[in-house]
C-alpha cells in the first residue's frame, strides 16, 4: 500500500509538466523545460525577459517551461528522474545537488557539442564534472562562501575588521550590547550551513586531501581533521558568535537582516549579492547604491588550527544540462543545444551580470559598466585559496548527515564526534551499495 501511495504521489508530481508537454506543435520542436529560479529576489524580470527573448527568436522551438526555487526544486528532480519523465532540458549543479542525474546517466556529455566554442569559456569552468563529464554548461564560477562585512556599523561600535576568530569572539558583548549579532545566516534550510560555512571550515582545518582521503579509504570522517572542523561550528554558538536561531532564518529573510543592521557579519555565497541590489521593477533596493560602499565583501577570519588561510569554498557553477535520452545529431539535440549555449552567450551573461545573479561570467570578457558598487566588489571578489564544497564532491547520502548534523550541532543534540560517526557510517552505506 505504501509504494502505491508513493507511485502516486510522484505521478502527481509530474503530471502538471506532462500534461502541457502532450500538446503537438506543428513545425516545431518542443522542449520540456525545468528552471530554477526565484520569483522574488530583484531582476526576476530580467530572466523572465531572457527566456522571453528567445522564444522570440526562435519561433520554431516551443518551451514547455517550468521553474522552482530551493527544495522544491530538488525534490521536483528527483520525482522526473525517479519516474524516468526528466525534461529536455534543467538547471543542473556539476554534482552534488544534481548527482542522481549523473550517478543513473540521465543527461548528456556535452563535450562533443562544446568542441566548436574552443577559447570562448574559462578554462576552469568547462572542466570534467562528475562522472568525468561535461554535464552541465557552467554559467559562472561559484565561491560558495562570502562575508558580507557591514564596515560602517562596526566604525559605529568602535570596532575594526576581525582578522582572527578570537577577533569575533572579543566582538561579542559589544554587540550584544547593542542588540545585535556577529554573525547571521539564513540556515534554515539544512544546505546553507554546509555550502556556505562548513565547507569553507573543512577547507581550511581538515584540508581537501583529507576529504580525498576519506573517498579513497585511507581516513575517515571520524578522524581528528573532520572532527575538529565541527568543533569550530560548535565553538562559533557557544561562544556567541553566532545565535542558535540561525535555524529559524528561512533563506529569503536573511539578507533583509543584514540590511537592517542586525548583525556585523553575513555568511553566505557569493551569488546572494544580488539580493541587495537596485529591482529594476521597483527601483528599490534593500541596500542602495550608496550604502553599498560600507559593505566589504570578505571571507571568514582565521580559525584555530587551519592549514590554509584566507580560503572559500568554491566550484564551478551551475547551468543547463540535457536529457541522455535526446538522439545526438537529432533536431532536438539541435534545439536544446541552441538553447544551453545561449543561457551562457555574452549578451544573456552581461544581463545577469547586471541583475546579480553572478559577480563573473563563464563567457571570457562579459562586464557591464551598469554594477552597483556591491557587484563591483563582488567580481573583483579574490579568495587567497579555493577548497571543496562538500556537497559538491560528496554523494548526496554522504553530505545530507552533515547537513543535517551541523543543524544538530547548533542545537545542542549532538557532538561534533557523534556528527562524524554519523557521516562516516552513511558513508560506508553508500560505498557499499553503490
């Protein structure tokens, strides 16, 4: 009874796609189509004008379109791929978040049909992805992990930019004393925590070659590096640092706290820049122009113990991938391809480049002299290093205890020690089942 339920459930999830996808277009090329994208962060105009403007130009391919935002999203993707009803076209993530798609050979390599742009990407974005494919066209390079600094607040407080984390932890009752925060972020939602702190964290204190190691059977995740890694998230509630009620910070409230004045320090990554930004719809922003210039985009200070220093939490970004089951060298591999590949040409790119929704394009050479100081700052934004995102070289089985054990750990539930023997048991689940 219960997998008939779920059978349903799922068939009643896709059904609204396929239900539009059923009408034939005479003369047409119709492709299924799932976007990710956010209805109300500023310039949702603008993409809505980018898909607008290739219908536009290509009356031959009808768009059945569809888009979601942040869990809905996922949970939507994993119903297609579980029905074997995916798309025609998605956004995709270059593993982690997108891993099913690559793990079952759901989607395309794209690297034989990327052979005529040669020169025209960043080297470091059209890189192997997981599964040693190109299965999705980056549209950016993502640093996972950004400190949005509110430099005039802390002028205010009579205090300076932290260089260490005794720095924060010293910041404290000064800000308490003033009803607010050192540090927030919108973790509600179990992945920000990991994609946006904790993977910087592991970086630095347990090192990307220990996380190689754990993959290739040499450590584990109970180790001292992985462990200590969780002790500074641990460490960050209990002395103040940051408040317990992060949880409770759906991802849409928080870069309205941080505009507020609620806190001295913002975590996140550093796409959310956008989300301060002039709406070119509403001519608002929740941070104008000029206030901008007192946000000082950074990263977090140094941490006790950590082999590198200065570092985020990056990896090549997400963009549009292509159903496997399209025939290579059919019209709808035509179509689809036309579609992709204009998501990330330069005259789409510099658009969401104006918008925020990234700080630097794929496509070589795309800027705009339209940026707000806070998009300037953000594409000129340099790491001293990169490491991991967690859930970007982690199988989902493997990084969703970590997600959900650091949302623990800030409760008070569990130990950093217990998060870890959690991580590595999944782990070994997952190994042995793959």
């Amino acid at each position: 009874m219960k997998r008939f339920v779920l059978v349903l459930m799922v068939l009643a999830m896709v059904a609204p796609l396929f239900a539009v996808g059923e009408k034939e277009v005479s003369g047409k090329v119709t492709l299924r189509v799932l976007h990710y994208a956010d209805a109300t962060t500023p310039g949702y105009s603008v993409e809505k004008k980018i898909w607008d403007d290739f219908r536009a130009a290509n009356p031959d391919i009808e768009l059945v379109y569809e888009e979601l935002f942040n869990e809905p999203f996922h949970q939507k993707v994993e119903a297609y791929a579980a029905a074997g009803k995916l798309p025609d076209v998605m956004y995709m993530w270059p593993s982690g978040r997108s891993s099913t798609l690559y793990n079952k050979k759901l989607i395309k390599d794209l690297s034989p049909l990327l052979a005529s742009t040669k020169g025209k990407y960043l080297p470091t974005t059209v890189v192997p992805q997981m599964g040693s494919i190109i299965g999705e066209l980056p549209l950016t390079i993502t640093n996972s992990h950004m400190v949005y600094l509110n430099t005039k607040l802390l002028a205010q407080l009579g205090l300076s930019e932290p260089k260490t984390y005794a720095d924060l932890v010293a910041m404290v009752p000064v800000a308490k004393a003033a009803g607010i925060e050192v540090v927030l972020m919108a973790a509600k939602d179990d992945w920000v925590m990991q994609s946006c702190l904790f993977s910087m964290i592991s970086g630095r204190v347990a090192g990307d070659k220990f996380i190689d190691d754990v993959l290739a059977g040499k450590a584990k995740f109970t180790d001292k590096p992985f462990v200590d890694a969780l002790t500074v998230v641990a460490n960050m509630v209990k002395d103040g640092v940051m408040p317990k009620n992060v949880l409770q910070i759906s991802y849409g409230e928080g870069p309205a706290l941080f505009a507020a004045g609620k806190c001295l320090m913002y975590i996140d990554g550093d796409w959310r820049a956008g989300a301060f930004i002039t709406d070119p719809t509403t001519g608002k922003a929740l941070i104008s122009p000029t206030d901008q210039k007192n946000v000082k985009l950074t990263v977090f200070p140094a941490i006790p113990g950590e082999k590198i220093s200065g570092s985020s939490s990056t990896i090549v970004g997400t963009g549009f991938g292509m159903n496997a089951n399209i025939k290579s060298g059919s019209k709808e591999e035509a179509a689809a391809w036309k579609l992709i590949s204009y998501m990330t040409s330069p005259a789409v790119a510099k658009q969401r480049l104006e918008t925020g929704a990234f700080g630097r394009a794929s496509w070589i050479g795309v800027t705009s002299d339209k940026l707000e100081p806070i998009q300037q700052a953000n594409a000129a934004f340099s790491a001293a290093a990169g490491s991991y995102v967690l859930d970007g070289v982690l199988d989902a089985k493997v990084y969703t205890p970590i997600n959900i054990g650091l949302q623990e750990i800030v409760l008070g539930i569990k130990t950093p020690a217990q998060v870890a023997a959690d991580t590595q048991k999944a782990f070994e689940d997952w190994k042995a089942n793959k």
